[in-house]
C-alpha cells in the first residue's frame, strides 16, 4: 500500500476579509493593509489587487498602500493555487 500524502490546508486570504469596507486617512502613510493568507502550499505568496502584483512574502503577511477604489485581492502560493 503507498505512503499517505499529506494535503496542505487550502490557501485563504484571512485579512482584509471578503466584503471589507477600508476607509482611508488623508494623513500621509496612513492607509496601511495588511495582507494574511493562511494554508497553501510553500512558504512564498504573491498578492495582487485587480491583477496587478502588490506584494510577495516569503513567510508572514504584506503591507499594502492602496489608493482610493473597489479592489479585487488574492493570493497565489508556490504551487500555484490561488484564492
């Protein structure tokens, strides 16, 4: 009988969460986000809002600056999965 394999979790954006509202300060750096993925596969992620890259970790959460407007987030591990 083979080996079992063990499944990685299934890769998630925990933070922001779906559906948030951010509501941004006029102060100057005051529009920090911090993007936080759990499960996938490997240690590195690469974040992107409306398809552009905004981001890539190799462990840990990004901090992102965004401007003004409606964004699309997510989040592609090292095997390719994506949420």
């Amino acid at each position: 009988m083979p080996p079992v394999q063990a499944t990685a979790p299934t890769l998630a954006i925990v933070s922001p969460r779906n559906g948030s509202d951010i509501l941004l300060s006029t102060d100057r750096g005051g529009n920090a986000v911090t993007l936080a993925g759990a499960g996938g596969t490997g240690e590195k992620r690469w974040w992107f809002a409306n398809g552009s890259l905004v981001g890539e970790t190799g462990g840990g959460d990004v901090v992102w600056r965004p401007l003004a407007g409606a964004y699309q987030l997510r989040v592609v591990d090292e095997a390719g999965h994506a949420a």
